[in-house]
C-alpha cells in the first residue's frame, strides 16, 4: 500500500524555495570559476604579449647585427 502524504502549500512553497536556494548557490559557484578563468586568461594574455616583444626583440637584434656587419666593411 502506498499512502501518499497530503503536501500543503507550505510545504510546496518550501521546496520550492530550497531549490532556489540551490541554485542560488550553484550559480555563485559558476561565478567563482568564471572569476579565475577570467584572471588566468589575463595571465596569459600579458605572458604572450611578453613572448611577442620578446620575439620582436630578437628579430630587430638579429637585423641590428646584419646591418652591423654590412656597414663594417
């Protein structure tokens, strides 16, 4: 035998504010995890501009060298 419990709308209205609790607390949890993704790909972004200039640095440096050895003769 099933008996199926009477639910009041106090009841419902609890459950139904638990769950909105829940997700509340879910999507504060998203929110953290797009926060430091946020941040790590600012972290990467300022780690390839550096590789960039980086780069650019050897690249005039090599053409500085040429230019060198081109006008020492």
């Amino acid at each position: 035998m099933n008996k199926k419990k009477e639910m009041s709308i106090d009841d419902l209205a609890m459950m139904i504010k638990r769950e909105f609790d829940n997700v509340g607390e879910r999507f504060d949890n998203v929110e953290e995890h797009l926060d430091k993704l946020e941040f790590g790909q600012k972290d990467m972004k300022s780690e390839l501009n550096f590789m960039v200039h980086k780069f650019e640095l050897k690249e005039l440096e090599y053409r500085v060298e040429k230019l060198e050895k081109k006008f020492a003769k």
